[in-house]
C-alpha cells in the first residue's frame, strides 16, 4: 500500500528492522552483509539457459552463504528490467525462507507521490517487501519521510560512501567548520524518531568512521568497501556497529558483494575457475558456489577478530 508522508507504518506486532537484525547477528554470529549483484556478463555459462539466470544464480548463493549472512543486500541496478525484477521478488522470498533479511540498495528519494512511490518497495502487498533499503539525503528530510515512516523498516542514509569521488561534494566543508558528510550524520540522528535509521560508511574511509561513531554513537553503519574495493575490515568492526538496547550484540553490517558472490571464478586453481565463459561440470559448478560460501565465511571470521 501506498502511505500518506505522516502516517507511521509500522505493522502491528512486527519487530523493528535493527531488533530483527539484532537477532540476525546472533544468530549466526556474523555481521557479513553478501551485495547480491548479479552482473549479467559475470553469471557462469552454466545457469545462462536458466529461465531467469539471475535468479538461479542469487538461489544457489543464498544456499551456499546463509549460514554466514546477517543481511542479503541486493542493488537495484542489476535487476531493472522486467525479468530482472521477477528475479528480486524470488530472491527476496527466498532469503526470508532462510530466515535473513534483505536490504535493497536503491539510493532512492524524491518528493511527493515519487517518494511515496520508491518507498513503497517496503511494503508486503504491493511493493517488494524488503526489510530495509539505501536512501539519499540530498534533497532533505521530506524526500525521506515515506521511508522514515516505516517504522518497522530499515532505512540507511547515504553519508560518506566508499567510492574515491565520494570527497568531491560530501568532504566539502559547511560555513560551521563541519564537512557535508558530518552534517547528514547530525540530520540522520534527528531524523531517527523510529529509531529505524542508519548511516552508509565506506569501509575505504576509516577515519572518517571513527569520527561519525564520535558523532552518533547510536547510529548501525553499513559498511561497504571491504571486498574487492579493500577496505579496512578492523574498523569497519570497531566503528561500524552500534549497541542496541535490549540486546547482547552490537548492530551493524559491513557488506562484500563481487568479493563473495564471484569467488568461484577462481574455484578451479590456477587459471581454471568455473567463470562466465565455462560451461561447468557438475563438479565444477559445486565447486564455484562452494568458493561462495567459504570466501563469506572467511570474512565472517575476519570481521568476529574485531567485534
């Protein structure tokens, strides 16, 4: 359904998003978020014939890393067709049959009915039923109100994110002394009524990150940037998550998505990984989606050192 921009959301009975993560994190004793992405030209030969690759492709990852996974984080880009969005609605429904959560990377906000519109991707009925999703603050606290009003859902908020071009405007510093990515931090911590918003960090920034936790020690981060773009896993950990009351574990996700879901590439040996020209034997294509789940359990691993 459709929400009017005050109306709170929240679903009788339902937990809140970071309580449900919360009980995620313990569960599996794992803050890894896997970026389910997809790339068509990276899919291996072997699911190509499959009616929808792309699907076929997320089923044989969840099976292979949800016992490592406190979150699956699909972006949106990589399923904006019509066969792609069959696909997301698939994942989706399976990752909640295995009991985790799904956090879509939108980047979505706008105004009026366009907003109300994207954040209807958090409803059960007629949106896509995702637990949580990525927004951008730039055009202020009413393009984010639908998203805000979910109360049960999570709702990230752009603030320093891992790419190099990142610092072009979010390290621009404000008239108060303060750079851009310091002010969303202090607006996201007002915008937080529900107690359902966090913040996106990149792991490539760990200053940066230390300095937000100073600044809003109650926010979860997602952390992106630790696989293939080496990030700094230690204080992507001792930065990234937030203590939740009521709770023995702290929150947070530090996310890997090309580094886990394209492991099998190399699953082979030397020169012999099942890629997306292969056509795969069965033994091959086992071993491909095994490299999966070991390369999100060595992360697990990793991240637990620091927690």
């Amino acid at each position: 359904m459709t929400t009017d921009s005050n109306a709170d959301t929240t679903t009788a009975g339902s937990a809140a998003f970071f309580d449900r993560l919360a009980d995620r994190i313990a569960a599996v004793d794992s803050v890894v978020s896997v970026g389910l992405d997809p790339d068509p030209n990276r899919i291996p030969a072997f699911l190509t014939d499959a009616d929808l690759p792309r699907w076929a492709f997320n089923r044989r990852i969840i099976d292979a890393t949800h016992e490592h996974a406190a979150c699956y984080k699909p972006n949106a880009a990589f399923y904006e067709d019509p066969d792609g969005w069959r696909a997301l609605r698939e994942t989706i429904a399976y990752a909640h049959g295995k009991d985790v959560p799904v956090l879509l990377d939108a980047k979505r906000a706008d105004i009026g009915n366009t907003t109300r519109r994207y954040a209807s991707a958090l409803d059960d009925t007629d949106g896509l039923g995702v637990d949580a999703i990525t927004v951008n603050p730039y055009m202020g606290r009413d393009s984010l109100q639908p998203f805000l009003d979910h109360a049960d859902a999570g709702v990230f908020v752009l603030c320093r994110t891992s790419n190099p071009g990142g610092s072009d405007l979010q390290d621009l510093e404000l008239a108060s002394g303060e750079p851009v990515y310091e002010r969303i931090a202090a607006l996201a911590d007002l915008w937080n009524d529900h107690g359902n918003v966090g913040l996106v960090v990149g792991a490539t920034a760990p200053a940066e990150l230390e300095t937000l936790r100073e600044s809003v020690p109650d926010l979860p981060f997602l952390v992106p940037g630790v696989g293939a773009q080496g990030g700094d896993a230690e204080a992507a950990v001792e930065h990234g998550l937030a203590a939740r009351p009521g709770h023995d574990v702290d929150v947070g996700l530090v996310n890997s998505s090309r580094g886990i879901i394209f492991a099998g590439e190399d699953a082979g040996g030397t020169g012999g990984g099942v890629g997306a020209g292969s056509a795969g034997r069965p033994d091959e294509e086992a071993a491909y989606f095994r490299a999966a789940g070991e390369s999100a359990k060595r992360l697990k691993r990793r991240l637990n050192q620091h927690r």
